[in-house]
C-alpha cells in the first residue's frame, strides 16, 4: 500500500504519541508504589520506542507540511489521544473541558493551515 507522506507522517504521531502517552502517565497507575527512579526508567525505555516513531514522523513530514504545522498537528494528536487514555486506561471522568480544549486546537489548526 502506497501511502502519502502527510498520511504516514500522521500515522506515526498516531503511533508515536500513544508510547509517550504511557511513558509519561502509566507510571501513576502501575508503579506508584515503586521509586520515582524505576518509574522513570521504565518510562525511559518506553520513549525510546516513542522516538523511533516520532523522528521518522517528523523527517517524512517536513517534506509535507511547516514546522508550525507539525507542532500543530502533534498537539491535535495528543489530546486525541490523551482523552481515551485518560478515560478508558486510568478512568477518569469525562469533563467538558476536553470538548473545549479540542476546540481551541481546531481554532489552532484553523490558523496554522489558512494561508
């Protein structure tokens, strides 16, 4: 399958930000009883699987698109991926703060993909 860059670039965000995701947050559900050192070790070697997504993403995707476009889109990607995460994998409450977060993001894109 041949797909566009911009396509694979979002892919491997995608991708990228679910290892960050639990590098930098699943400590507090698994390891909260552990030293703050192993949890970041632990975190640490989940990264590394996060930069082998993300440094590739980002290479690819400069062909594609602006860096402000790129920072852009990695934060779309992360509340839309932090949400689930934050709902399903720790079980927080939905709050409404998420819609509107999301729209000021949607107001982000808007203004960085206008011109």
């Amino acid at each position: 399958m041949n797909l566009p860059p911009g396509v694979i670039t979002i892919l491997l965000l995608i991708a990228s930000n679910v290892f960050m995701t639990f590098a930098w947050y699943g400590h507090l559900k698994h390891v909260q009883d552990r030293t703050w050192l192993l949890a970041a070790l632990i975190s640490w070697g989940i990264a590394l699987f996060e930069y082998l997504l993300q440094v590739p993403a980002n290479r690819i995707g400069s062909g594609v698109y602006t860096l402000p476009q790129l920072k852009i889109i990695q934060e779309v990607i992360t509340l839309g991926v932090f949400v689930p995460f934050s709902l399903f994998y720790m079980g927080q409450p939905f709050k409404l703060d998420f819609v509107w977060a999301g729209l000021c993001l949607l107001g982000a894109v808007y203004f960085m993909f206008r011109s």
